[in-house]
C-alpha cells in the first residue's frame, strides 16, 4: 500500500507493507538518496538489536555506507543531551549536506532523529522507518522535537521526510501495553474525522490487539490516511491541525506530571480523550459522547480515569506550560459527535479541575 502526503514540493509517500526492512536499500536508490555521504541510523536498545542489523545489511548491499546510534529506549531519551549525543556521532562520523538520517522505531527515536535531521548542518534528509503502532501517527506530518523537563516536545522543528518505510511485520514484537498505546492513537483518528473508521475500530478491537496483519494494515493505512489529509490542509498548524490534539491538552500535561515515565503516551491521550468528552458533556453535549468514548478506549484496555494520588495543581500547572496555553486561554480540542471535533478557547481552569476530580472519582 502507498500513500501519499500531500505538501507541495515537500510531498512525500508512505509505504506499508510486509518485509519493507529489508528493501530499504531499494526504496533509497529509488528515491535517488546520495550513495557517497554516510547514513546515519538512529534506533533504540529495544529496536536495534531486532531490525537494525537488517536495515543496514539491505542499505549497505545497495552501496550505502551506515553509521548507526542506539539510544537508551522510552521517553527520557528525547532530549537535549541525546540530541547532543547523536550530534557529537554525526559530526565524527563526516555526515555531510548530502546524508539521510533515519529513524529506525517509534516515535520516540522518530521525533529525536527527526530533531537532529533538521538540525544538523541547518537540515539533512530525513526517512522514517515507524516500528510502532503509534508511529502511524508520529512518523506522518513532520513535527519532530525532543522534550524539555517542564514541557513536552518544547524544542523542535518542522521537517518532513523523504519517505515513510513502514514494515508491519516488525509490530509483531511489540509489547501489549505500547500495542494498546498506538491503537489510541488509531481511535483519535476516527474520533476526530471519521465515525465509520471509529466504528469499525470498535469492531476489530480483538483482532487489532492480537495484531492480526490484514486488519492491522487496513488500521494504519486508514491512520496513516486521516493524519496525511489533516497536515496536507495544514502543515504548518495555523487552523484546522490542531484538531489532531485532541486528548493532548491534558495527555501532555500528565505525561510531563508523571515525569515522563508513569504513562505511555497514548495512555495519556486515552486518558485526556476521555476528559475531552466528559468536559464536553459537562457543557451539554449529549452524555452517550462521554460513555460511548469510555467504553470504546476501555474496550482496548486503555485507561479513562485518574489515579487519586495524582497532584490537580501539578496537572494544572503543566498544561500552563503547554504551547496550546497562550494569553492565559487554554486552547481545546471538544468532541461534537463522534468522528467531529471543534477547537474552543473558553474552556476555564475550574472546568479542568472539576474534570480532573471527576476523573479520579471514576478511578
Ligand atoms: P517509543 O518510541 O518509546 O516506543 C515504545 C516502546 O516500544 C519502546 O520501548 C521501544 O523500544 C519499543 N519498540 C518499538 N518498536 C518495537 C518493536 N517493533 N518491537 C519491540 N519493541 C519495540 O514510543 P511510541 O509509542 O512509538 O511513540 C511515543 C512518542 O511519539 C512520544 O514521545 C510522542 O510525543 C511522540 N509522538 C509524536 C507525534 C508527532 O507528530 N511527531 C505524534 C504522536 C506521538
Ligand atoms: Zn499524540
């Protein structure tokens, strides 16, 4: 399967498929990417000691020469000092104007190297290659970044790659819980566009959590589809993006409370989905929004509640340090219906306490 992402100059395709790890050489050469300049690979100690081997063997028989960098796993590594670290191996190593970076894994290592590709020398190529389910989401749209300690992806870029490489054969070792965790993110996609793609989530939550490869594909292609639309209407985020954020606002927020280690993040946005919905429904939307959002994330074994021993304040004084805070208004994203959203400004901070203690009474 491939789709294209459609950016002007900038548009680029992504492909899904079985056994793509072991073509990258061929996707490179078809992209024309420059044989003389070294690529560099960027992975994790959870991912390298799986695929990389494969992708550098496929790159290296088509006449590419590798470097590769493996970071520690999980989201304490977007930051600023690995970033330095992956500088200090690009610039060692000669990458010059003419090299590729890749991300090789989730989304974690696919906004880090996203960061040093736009970074480096000004801004190199970029090909994603997502081993996560998430990733059908990270990997699409070119946000990369890396975090700071008081907020999440602070420091970043806009960069889009040259290509998405995405082998589904590679989910197959992916543990239940980051299973879970991308799936969330598949739900948003039909939360925020599409109530048939949400609906047939809802009918699949077996096989896609037993990572079925048919539905799986079918799942990511419609993902992959839903995010591309959103960012070809608007790459840079000056209107209608933003719908993407849905769950974010207070997903971010716990992520960064939790100090980037208690919640996955598609936990976090499970998490912040379903504040979103009962916000809306406290504003008078229909209340079958909020149970319908509930059941559907609890169907995959996502979380909706809050534990009771999470701090308001922190919660709170974290989103304030959200960029989707500005002139003291926090920017939301409301569900409608299922499968509509809307972007409001007037959602206060008392509506966000109430929701956060509702969320714990539920838990
Ligand atoms: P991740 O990259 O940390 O991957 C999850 C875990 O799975 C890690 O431990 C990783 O080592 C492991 N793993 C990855 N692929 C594997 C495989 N095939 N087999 C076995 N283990 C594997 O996290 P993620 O959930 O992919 O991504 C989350 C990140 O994505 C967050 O930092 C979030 O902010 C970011 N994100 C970015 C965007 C964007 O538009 N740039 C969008 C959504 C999310
Ligand atoms: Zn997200």
């Amino acid at each position: 399967r491939t789709l294209q992402v459609d950016l002007g100059e900038r548009s680029y395709p992504i492909y899904i498929g079985g056994g793509l790890l072991s073509e990258a050489g061929e996707y490179f050469e078809r992209h024309q990417l420059a044989k003389k300049s070294p690529v560099l690979i960027v992975t994790d100690d959870n991912v390298g000691p799986l695929y990389l081997s494969k992708v550098e063997t496929s790159l290296q028989d088509a006449g590419y020469h590798t470097v590769s960098k493996v970071v520690k796993a999980g989201e304490k590594s977007k930051s600023l000092e690995v970033f330095e670290e992956i500088m200090t191996v690009a610039i060692q190593s000669g990458l010059d104007r003419h090299s590729v970076v890749v991300a090789l894994g989730g989304g974690v290592v696919g906004d880090l190297a996203g960061f040093v590709a736009a970074s480096y020398m000004r801004g190199v190529k970029f090909v994603q290659m997502p081993t996560t389910i998430l990733a059908h989401d990270s990997s699409v749209g070119g946000k990369v970044a890396v975090n700071h300690r008081l907020a999440k992806n602070m420091i970043g870029a806009f960069h889009q790659p040259e290509m998405v490489l995405y082998d589904v054969d590679s989910l197959q070792t992916l543990p239940i819980r980051d299973v879970r965790s991308g799936l969330s993110e598949m739900i948003k996609h039909g939360l925020i566009w599409d109530k048939e793609f949400t609906d047939w989530c809802r009918e699949h939550t077996e096989k896609l959590l037993a990572l079925d490869p048919e539905t799986l594909g079918y799942g990511l292609t419609q993902g992959c589809r839903v995010k591309a639309q959103v960012v070809s209407t608007d790459e840079l985020e000056h209107g209608l993006r933003a719908i993407l954020n849905l769950g974010h606002t207070i997903g971010h927020a716990l992520e960064a409370t939790g100090g980037y280690g208690q919640f996955l993040h598609g936990e976090a946005i499970s998490i912040g989905m379903a504040a979103a919905a009962r916000i809306a429904v406290n504003r008078g939307r229909d209340r079958s929004l909020y149970s319908d959002t509930k059941e559907l994330l609890e169907g995959f074994g996502l979380p909706t509640t809050l534990p009771v021993e999470m701090n308001e304040d922190d919660i709170i004084a974290a989103m304030m340090h959200d960029k989707k805070f500005k002139e003291n208004q926090i920017i939301f994203v409301l569900p409608v219906v299922i499968g509509e959203v809307e972007i409001v400004s007037d959602v206060t901070l008392t509506d966000v306490r109430r929701v956060i203690r509702e969320l714990k009474e539920e838990g």
